[in-house]
C-alpha cells in the first residue's frame, strides 16, 4: 500500500494528502519529521517532508511526487490533457513554489519559531514575492481555478498562501491573496473541496497541537 511520510502542519506533505485524496487513491499515513538521520535519508535524500512509498520505491520532492500521483491516476485529471494547458499549469506552480512559497518560508523562523528577524531575509524576500504575485496575475485566468479546472496548480496554491500569507500580513502588513483579484475565492473553492476540507481539519488540528507543544 502507498505510505505517505510527513505530518500534517507541513504544507508540502498536505498537498500530496490533498492530491491522493483527489484522486481516491489508497494510501496510509506514516507519522515522519524531516531528519538528518540515515533511515530517513534512504527514504528521502534530503531527508525532508514529504516522502511517499510506492510499490516500486521511494519518492521526494513534493512537485515530483505529485507528478506521479498524475500520471499513476488517471481520474480525476488534476493537469489538462494538452500538453500546452498542462505546461501553462506547471508553469503556475513553478512560479508558486519559487517565488512564492520560497521567499515566505524565509520568514518562517520569525513568524512561527520566534527566531530573530533576518535583515536578509526581510530585504530580499518582498520583491521575489512582488514578481510571483505579478507573475500569478499574468499566468491564471481564475475562471474558476487558477487555471480554469481545478488542477494541481490549485493545491499547491492553497498550501502555499495558507502560510504565505499569514507570513506576509505579519512581516509587510501585506494581503498577498488580495494583491491577486480572484485568488481568494479559487483558494475558497479548493479548500471547501471534500479532499481539501479534509486536509485542512487535519492541518488545523495539527497545528493547534504543535503550537500547544511549542508553549510547554
Ligand atoms: N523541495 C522540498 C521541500 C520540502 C520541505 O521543505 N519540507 C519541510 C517541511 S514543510 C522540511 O522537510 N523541512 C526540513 C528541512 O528543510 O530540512 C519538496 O518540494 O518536497
């Protein structure tokens, strides 16, 4: 059976959950944090969240991974059958990890950590994010979806700006999902999905639970 390795306050673990769910594949969780250790790293060589077991071996790298629940699962199609729609969606997503999800994670530390601000940090990561929000706005068409059906690009959106923005609101006092018209509702619509609503429960009792850890 397909093992999902991870927790669920990661976000990159809660968009492979969201697409298994999607697809109504079988699959278990296996509780895992990221780790340096040698068991965790053969199954992930990074040794980040997530990682998944399939029957043939393991696999990393959270687009990869979702790659392969796509081309494994035939419904419900999560990447348009043209080749040139499904690029345009990649595209997205690979604006969103990029410049998106990457220059908020810099901001993790401080916002969820209570880790000391880093000039760096707070100097490089705001045009990074001014070019992806442009970027979002030039590529998705958010009629409905990002890209029109729901697709990938959708899931990774709503668990890319469920961290992004609050991160961003706190360092900027910036709403990145109002700097995007139409975002907001198709992040509405694929978190009231049945998979995304799922995630989402999971996600915020998951939280509530590390951060009650976190204050001892
Ligand atoms: N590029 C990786 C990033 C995954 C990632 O950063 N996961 C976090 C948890 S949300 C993690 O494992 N962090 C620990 C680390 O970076 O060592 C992917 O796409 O899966």
């Amino acid at each position: 059976m397909t093992k999902l390795y991870g927790f669920a306050v990661s976000n990159y673990y809660n968009m492979v959950k969201f697409a298994l769910l999607e697809k109504g594949a079988k699959f278990e969780e296996v509780a895992a944090m990221p780790s340096q250790e040698n068991d965790y790293k053969a199954k992930s060589p990074m040794g980040k969240v997530p990682c998944l077991e399939t029957d043939k071996g393991f696999l990393s790298e959270t687009n990869v991974i979702l790659e392969y629940i796509e081309a494994s699962h035939a419904s419900p199609a999560l990447l348009p059958a043209d080749a040139f729609a499904a690029a345009k969606v990649r595209e997205v997503m690979k604006v969103i990890e990029l410049y998106i999800e990457l220059p908020a994670r810099r901001h993790y530390g401080e916002l969820f950590f209570g880790a000391p601000r880093s000039q760096a940090a707070f100097d490089e990561a705001r045009p990074v994010l001014e070019n992806g929000v442009n970027a979002l706005k030039a590529l998705c068409s958010f009629k409905p979806f990002l890209c029109g059906n729901f697709s990938l690009a959708d899931i990774m959106a709503a668990h890319t700006f469920i961290y992004a923005q609050p991160v961003a609101q706190a360092i900027y006092g910036w709403d990145l999902v109002a700097a995007v018209p139409g975002l907001g509702a198709a992040l509405e619509a694929t978190n009231a999905r049945a998979a995304g609503a799922k995630v989402m429960a999971d996600q915020q009792a998951a939280l509530k639970a590390f951060q009650e850890q976190a204050k001892g």
